[in-house]
C-alpha cells in the first residue's frame, strides 16, 4: 500500500491558506467533498425527516445514510447509532438515561486518561445519585493506563465503566478489552470514548466489546457532529427517553435536540472521504476503510517516529509519555517556558497546535505538568508531511 500525501493534501482547500495544521485533536481540516456535502443538502432539505414532502423524505434518507455511515466506521449497525451535536451532549444524555442504575450502592470507574466529555456527565451523576466513583489513575513515566488495576478497580457493584480508546492529549491508547470483560462479568457497562482513536485505528465495536462508542465527526474532517454507536441496539429500548418524545423508539430516545440533516450529510461524506484515503482502496465502505486506515497507519507510523526523534534532540523540551500503543499525538513542554507563549511563538510562525488549553487538565494536573507551564500537544493528519515537522522544530529550537 502506498499511501499519497501530496493527493490527500489536494482533498483539502484550506491548507492553502499557508498555515501547518498540526491540531486535529481539535478537529482537522474539511475536505472539500465535505463543504460541498453540507451546502448541497441544506438546499434541499427540510428540518425534519417527518411528512410526505420530498424535502422531508429527503432528510430521512440523509439521516439512515449517516447512521450507516458510522456504522460502518465502527464495525456496528445503522440500527444502533444516535446522531446529535456533539458527542459531549449525547454522553450527557446517556448518562441522565443511566441515572436509575448509579444510585446509591453502585460503583463508576472513571479515567485521569480521559477527556471531560467522558469524564463531567458521570461526575455529575454520582454526584447527585450517590455512585462511588473510582479513578484508574495513569503511569507517570509512560503515560500508559495500567490495565491491571481494572482487576482491582471493577467490583461485584460497579454499574459502569467510561474509558477513552485513545488520549487526545498524550495519544495513550488503553486494553479497553480488559476492562470490558471484567466490568461485563459484574453485570455493568463499559463507555468507550473514540473520538481520539478515529481515524487512527480501525475501530470494531465488536472486539472492543464495549457496550457504547462515541465519535465526532470533527475528528476525521467532518463537521462537529457526534454518534453514540450501541453494540446492542435493543438496549437502547430499555432506556427511559431523554427525547421531547416519551415514547419514541431506538436510537431517537437519546436524540435531545433533534438533527440537523445538512450537518449529517457532511458527516457522511467525511467517512467516505475517510475511505478514500488510499486511491487503490475497494470492496464496501467498510472494507475501504480498513485499507485506507492502514495505509494512513503505515505513513503516520514512519511520520511519527521522525517527530519524536526530532523533539528528542531538543535541549530542554520534554515529550511528556511514552506508551507503547498511541496514536500519533505527542505532548511536549519546554523548560521554563509556558505552554501559551510556546504555541504563540508557534503561531507567529504560522504554526497551529493544541496549546493553552489544557489547563485544567485532569491527565495534566495528576502528572504535575499543569502547574510547571503546562504542555502543547501536537498532533499528525492525514495531510501532514515531514516538512511541517521540520519547521516545527526549527521554531521550537529558538525557544531552547
């Protein structure tokens, strides 16, 4: 597989605008397809999929595309995914769902490794139900999430698990299987957060065994629209209804604040954007993107590599972590310099990067390395090339 970074930079017309965008983690940049998606069908729908009119037949059919769409992606099926805004509001109504079953009595294991949107709707449940919560806490040398402590961590009470597949700020990628097979055994649930892990790895809800998934599309170049991916559709029913609706059905139980179809068109042509990745890819969507993934693997693996070896040679900037599964995003911070006038510097340079940001960093703060200045986190897309890495590091070095 040869994977075509100068084809894949052709897919994005913002990268013209002469900037390095080394930030997905706050969401990559939007391939034209996906632009041309979101303005094509905001003309020719209606804001609802409900009636006879052919515009609201047209958002129905733009909706059940998008949940096969992320089906796809995840290895699930279109019967068990929740569209919404953001994958943060639909795990906020998840959780209010959940409530009934962290009560008092009951356990939640929760990660320093995660982000918020998977960590502030269980907090805020416990909190007002009384479930017992309990933090996997992460090495400090590594970064890496011990998955031993699962075994201790996960009780006969313990009601559910929330856990990222990968860290958007150190790239840590956990044994989510681990968890999930204990927490299964305790008769729980296990919350899988994938927002970091797309489109990094080839996601398969079906050898995480994790009950929920969360992604956005904004992580792979979509709009910032968000899925929640049920492995078991029907649990979905046996949820109470968070939705205007009481007794609506399957996945519209959790959709709060309704769809916005042009948005989901847009998230769609992302994951077939996704999938395009690699110019030889072919077979099903799935298939596609299993090719392309790989592919976009192979390159990034050899990318990343090049970065560390460069920050390495830095005096005085440290690479915070060194797990040994990651996806390609590295934390730094450089010695006696704060996080906000690195990605400033940076950003006089025409340089974009996650900094400034994590300052209240849960994953931070328990490695101390909020209160020493704090860190930027730079991350690798699939329109990233080795040139952009070495002027990255040509600016970081006028900091040391």
């Amino acid at each position: 597989m040869t994977y075509d970074v100068a084809r894949v930079r052709g897919l994005f017309p913002s990268l013209g605008d002469g900037w390095i965008h080394l930030d997905p983690q706050l969401g990559m940049q939007i391939p034209d397809r996906v632009a041309t998606a979101v303005s094509t069908t905001f003309r020719g729908t209606a804001s609802t999929h409900i009636g006879r009119h052919p515009y609201a037949q047209r958002s129905a059919k733009v909706a059940d595309e998008a949940r096969q769409a992320v089906a796809d992606l995840v290895g699930g099926t279109p019967e068990g995914v929740v569209l919404g805004p953001d994958h943060g509001i639909l795990l906020t109504a998840l959780a209010e769902a959940l409530s009934t079953r962290l009560g008092l009595g009951t356990g939640i294991v929760l990660s320093r490794l995660d982000d918020e949107a998977n960590v502030a709707p269980w907090l805020r449940i416990a909190n007002r139900y009384g479930a017992q919560v309990q933090w996997a806490e992460v090495d400090i040398e590594t970064c890496e999430l011990p998955s031993w402590q699962f075994g201790e961590l996960i009780a006969a009470n313990t009601r559910l698990v929330a856990l990222t597949a990968a860290s958007t700020v150190v790239g840590s990628a956990p044994d989510v299987r681990v968890a999930a097979d204990l927490v299964h055994d305790a008769g729980g649930l296990l919350v899988v957060d994938a927002v970091g892990a797309a489109p990094y790895a080839v996601l398969d809800i079906e050898e995480l065994r994790a009950d929920v998934v969360a992604v956005n599309a904004a992580a792979w170049g979509g709009p910032r629209v968000g899925a929640l991916v049920f492995r078991d559709p029907e649990l979905l029913d046996r949820l109470p209804s968070q939705a205007l609706d009481t007794d609506a059905k399957g996945p519209a139980r959790l959709e709060v604040a309704g769809l916005h179809y042009s948005l989901l068109a847009g998230m769609t042509a992302s994951v077939d954007c996704l999938a395009a990745l690699d110019e030889n890819a072919s077979g099903t969507r799935r298939q596609r993107l299993e090719m392309s993934i790989g592919s976009l693997q192979d390159y990034q693996d050899r990318l990343f590599a090049y970065l560390q070896e460069r920050v390495a040679a830095l005096p005085h900037v440290m690479a915070i972590g060194q797990a040994s599964s990651r996806i390609p995003c590295l934390s730094i911070s450089v010695d006696g310099v704060d996080s906000d006038k690195v990605a400033a510097r940076l950003a006089d340079n025409r340089i974009d990067v996650v900094g400034g940001l994590h300052g209240g960093s849960r994953l931070l703060e328990s490695l101390g390395v909020a209160d020493a200045g704090g860190a930027i986190t730079v991350g690798l897309a699939p329109y990233t090339t080795r040139h952009e890495i070495d002027q990255l590091v040509t600016v970081l070095e006028t900091l040391t």
